[in-house]
C-alpha cells in the first residue's frame, strides 16, 4: 500500500461518518434521527471495507480475460454486499418498530414515549 | 452414520433455517402440521447437535469445510491460508449447541399453545426457528465474518420476536431498544473485523490466531470486540436494554433471547481465548473480565431485590447471574500464563464459569417460563396483583420452587454445584470476589423467597379465583426444563466430567483449534 495523502481520504471520511454516527446515536433524542445516526455509521463501516481491498491502479477482480495488473481484494466487497444487505434488513425492523411506537404514544422523542423504567 | 456425523454440524444449521422458511406454506395446510414441523426440526437439530458432540469427545475436533472436495480439506491446494466458509466445532461450541438446540425446543413446545391465543402463529415460528439458526451458526462458525452475519441473524430475530406483541407499547419499545443495541453492537465488531482485516487479510479465526501480533491496531479490534460483546450480553454497564427486552419478549422466547446473549458471551470467549489468547496481556484483560462480572452480580442483584414487575425481576437476575461467569471466566483468565496456578484453580474457574452457563440457562430459563405461565394466566405482570396462586397453578409452583432454588445455590440443586466451584477457585486467586459471589447469592435468595411469596402464597385475590393450571404443552415445556435440573442436580460430577471438562480443555487449547484448520502447526 503506497501511503500518501490522496490514499488517506477514505479512511479519514471513514472516521467522519462514524463519529458523527455516534455522535448522533448518543445525543439525538427523536428515534428516527437515531436510526439515521445507525444508517451514517454502517456507511462508514462500509466504506472502511471497501477501501481496505482498493489498490491504487487495480482492475476488476474477475479472472476471465483479465488484463496484466493489480487486482482490487474481491473478499472486501463481497463482505460490503452481504453487510449492505443486512443493514437494509435491520433500517426497515427499527423503521417499523418507531412507527408501532408512534401509533401507541403518538410521538417518537425517546424520552416521552418511554413506558419501561427502572 | 459416519456421513451424517461429517455433516451433522452443517445440517444442525440448515434443517432449521429451511424449516424456517417452509413454515408459512405448511401453515396454509393447519395448526397441527406446522407445529409438527417447528418442533421436528428442532428436534432432529438436537439429535444431530448431540451425535455430534459424541464424536467431538470421541475423537475430537470437528472442521467442516463448505464446498471443499473433502470437508476437512481447510486450505485449498496452492493455497497457503483457507479461503473458503469453515464451521470449527470443538467441545466448547458443542456445549453451545446442546444448550441452544434443548432451550429452544422447550421454548417451541411451550410456545405452542401460546400461539393459540395469537395471529400471526407462521411468522412467530419463523422467527424462532431464525433465532435457533442464529445462535447455533454463531457457536459453530470459524470465521470472524460470519459470526457477525449470525449475530446479526439472531438480533434481528431476536428483536422481531421481543416485539411481537405488538398490541402492548412495551412490547414495541423493548424489541427497539434490543434492534438498536444490536444494531450498533453488530456494526462495531464488523468494523473490528475490518481493522484485523486490514493487517492480516485473513477472517478465519484459526488462521488469524496464528499470524495475531498484538500489534496497536489489533488492541484496538480487541477494545471494540469487547464493548460490543459485552453490550450484547448485557453485562452491567451496558446491560440497560436487558429487563426491558426480557420483560416484553413473548411466553417461550424469552429463554431464547438470554440464551442469544449466552450464545455472545461464549463469542467474548471464543475472542479472548481462541483468536488473541496467550498473546494478549491475560492479566489485566482478566481482571477487565472481573470487573465487569463483578458489577454485573452485584448491579443485577441489587436492581432485582425490589422490582415488582416479575419479568424484570428475572431479568435482572439474568443480568446478575451472567456475572458469575464472567467471573469464574475472568480468574481462568488472568491466570492463563501462569500454568501452575492454572492447573490448582485456573481451570477449576474457568470449568465453574461454563457449567454455570449450562446451570443457568435451565433454571433461569424454567423461571422465565413459569413467569410467563404467571402472566398468561393472571394477565398481569405485577407481583403485588397476585397471591395465593399454589391452590391454583400447583406445578407451576413446584417448577418456580424448583427454579428458584437453584438459582440461589441452594443445595443440592445443580446451581449450588457450579457456584461452589467459583466460590472454591475464585478463593484462591482473591478472597474478597468469593466473598462478593457469596453475597449476592444470599441476595437472590431473598429476592426470590420475596417473589414466591407475593405470587403464590397469602390469599387469593377475588378476581383470580377463576385462574387455572397452564395447558399442558406449556407445563411440558417447563417440565424438560425442571428434569433437566433435577438430572443436573443429582449427578453434578457425570456431567461435568462427560461435557463441562472437555469444554475448559477445548476454551484453554489455543494450538489445538489453530492447528485442526492449519495443519499441525
């Protein structure tokens, strides 16, 4: 891997997506910004995959036919896919589970449409 | 039969996650046939977990390679580290497995006449069966990526099901909060994954134990794996999701759900023995592991003495017990470079910590079912609404004095057996633990005389004088559990030398579990 400036900048925006990730999932208190907060961290998560298999000037990783060459890692973005699809996965359960919760309390603020305590 | 041996550990994942999905078409043909399936596909997972476990202490570890020629041929000709999907099953896993598979059968069955008073019955066995896949793929996997693919599996599930009841608003609330620490959980150890990726550009988890160099990025990954696991296992401090998803979660998967979270206590484990192990600093990852079992029993104990939502009382009981592993664990640990002081009481923690786990998901899981039973019958989870129920719900009563006399330690329930072993070992490595151990002991004793007593003795209450004894699928359900115990309880030593001792060998043989995917290294 060539270090370099033009190389760090995915890694530094994956630093960005998942700090303001985080940041939003502790303080945000309306539940559908909380989601929003998950959503940005998976990209960053996401994003840090994928550019851990990128290799500067690689081609496509399919064998057939290749040209001479570096590769791009195939096994990152198969992890990025399957992660992708997950995600989606768990977005539309929380999604549906914030709207059961509005139809119960008609509000989605964390702190007034509590009910479980202590 | 030696075929489905070779097989057994993929099929134990497969027949269920097909059954999973099979069912919503057989329940279009009734009730019956789809119940039939549930509980046979649970049932035939069992038998292949435990013909599995036979030959495992017969002759070993199991490595299955999936779409290898042969499936132990782990790396591929010209290939210097396995590329392809490996399930690593040792004695550990194997002792997952039997806990899983026999606590999701008892939920099953038990669920059964649950569902009778619900809709929606194909999509809740779906996603029971999805849970039952979940867990056990996370305790066979060997690889590092898809044991964040099956904790996510398990979460989902886990977390639809905690909300099925979607009438209640707790229900709903519960379900999002398990979602949401799931969620975050599950994306922190994929990111884990990624930074050992990154280094070694490996996901096997033998063959990243090998090349492991404890490097600052790797302690880094540990942190992160940590946090995450112990969040999932609601390990005080971060177990604020666990009462409100245990307390929601519906009749027979509450059980299933701790057990889920058994299932990522056994991933911190797998993570601190088997992929960093001696390498790591064990001494104060150790007492890190200390701590936090430390403060899980004595949080979760003092929480649970005056709750009076009886779900939330187990719960918390649930937290609190978790501790005791993480502590006899946690003394095993940080004595792992030291091998005399491993030998006189190391592993006699570490084979406390594990039969606890076993110990623990029978009676925690019996009382979470006769809870249920409680709040199925009264239709209220309030201990200061019940009383009297003895005359009434005679066995669930036996079964809740049954459950809680082992959670105490109480003797000779087989809860006893395994807190001795902690009390003994942890003894030895500091007084003041097994002092604390012994406490909160005593502490939920008198929490759980403080339970029996509002919801089974003193008068009935006028309107709960209709109330009757649970159907039976129900008692049949809490019945597996309360033998189970009772066989426990009567003969501690033939099951820990027969599953809990080759589980402490498997969890401390670090080379044996690298070198069964490596080859003799």
């Amino acid at each position: 891997m060539t270090a370099g400036l033009p190389f760090n900048i995915p890694f530094l925006a994956v630093v960005a997506l998942i700090s303001i990730g985080l940041f939003i999932i502790l303080t945000q208190r309306n539940l559908i910004k909380l989601v929003m907060g998950i959503v940005i961290m998976e990209s960053g998560v996401n994003l840090f995959l994928v550019s851990l298999g990128y290799r500067t000037g690689g081609i496509v990783p399919i064998f057939t036919h290749a040209p001479e060459g570096v590769m791009v890692l195939p096994v990152p973005q198969a992890l990025t896919l399957t992660s992708i699809v997950i995600g989606v996965a768990t977005t539309a359960l929380m999604l549906s589970l914030i709207m059961l919760t509005y139809r119960h309390t008609g509000d989605i603020d964390a702190e007034k449409s509590r009910r479980l305590k202590g | 039969m030696d075929s489905l041996v070779t097989h057994s550990s993929i099929l134990a994942i497969a027949i269920p996650l097909l059954a999973a999905f099979i069912v919503p078409l057989v329940s279009k043909v009734g009730d019956k046939a789809r119940n039939t399936v549930v509980i046979g596909a649970l049932a035939l997972a069992e038998f292949l977990v435990i013909i599995l476990a036979r030959d495992i202490y017969l002759n070993g570890l199991h490595v299955y390679t999936l779409g290898a020629a042969a499936t132990d041929l782990t790396i591929p000709e010209h290939y210097m580290v396995p590329v392809r999907i490996i399930l690593e099953v040792d004695a550990m896993s194997v002792f997952m497995g039997i806990i899983t598979t026999t606590i999701s059968l008892a939920g099953a069955i038990y669920s059964i006449s649950f569902m009778k008073e619900e809709t929606g019955g194909d999509r809740f066995y779906t996603l029971l069966l999805l849970l039952a896949v979940g867990m056990l793929g996370l305790v066979f996997t060997g690889d590092m990526f898809n044991f964040f693919v099956f904790l996510e599996i398990l979460s989902i599930s886990g977390a639809a099901l905690a909300a099925f009841r979607t009438r209640f608003g707790d229900a709903t609330e519960g379900g999002f909060k398990y979602i949401v620490i799931s969620a975050v959980g599950a994306l922190v150890v994929l990111f884990a994954v990624g930074i050992l990726y990154s280094q070694y550009n490996l996901l096997s988890i033998a063959a990243l134990a090998q090349a492991i160099q404890y490097t600052a990025l790797d302690k880094i990954a540990l942190a992160l794996l940590v946090v995450a696991l112990a969040m999932k296992l609601a390990s005080v401090p971060l177990h604020m999701w666990a009462p409100d998803t245990y307390s929601v979660a519906p009749a027979g998967t509450t059980p299933m759900i701790y057990v889920a979270s058994q299932a990522c206590l056994y991933g911190l484990f797998r993570v601190l023995f088997s992929l960093y192990g001696v390498s790591l600093d064990t001494l104060t990852i150790g007492w890190v592991v200390i701590i936090l079992g430390v403060l899980s029993m004595f949080v979760g104990v003092t929480m649970a003495v005056h709750q009076s939502d009886i779900k939330r009382l187990m719960a918390y009981h649930a937290i609190s017990q978790s501790g005791y592993m993480l502590l006899g664990i946690g003394v095993g640990l940080a004595v792992l470079a030291d091998p005399q002081a491993l030998a006189s009481y190391g592993r006699e923690a570490i084979s406390g910590g594990i039969f606890h786990i076993i110990n623990n998901a029978l009676y925690k899981g019996l009382l979470f079912l006769t809870a249920e039973a409680l709040f199925f019958a009264l239709g209220t989870r309030d201990l200061n609404k019940m009383g009297g129920m003895f005359r009434n719900m005679k066995y669930t009563a036996i079964f809740f004095i049954i459950g809680a006399l082992a959670i105490s330690g109480v003797p000779p329930f087989n809860g006893f057996t395994s807190k001795l072993m902690i009390y003994e070992s942890v003894y030895n490595f500091s007084p003041v633990l097994a002092v604390i151990a012994m406490l909160v002991s005593i502490l939920t004793l008198a929490s759980f005389t403080k339970a029996f007593q509002s919801a089974f003795t003193g008068p009935a209450l006028p309107q709960h004088d209709n109330v009757r004894e649970v159907p039976k699928p129900m008692l049949i359900g809490m019945g597996i559990l309360a033998v189970a115990i009772v066989f426990f309880s009567l003969f501690p030593s033939l099951v820990v030398d027969t599953i809990v001792t080759p589980a402490t060998d498997a969890l401390i043989d670090q080379a044996g579990y690298i070198g069964a995917v490596m080859g003799g290294a």
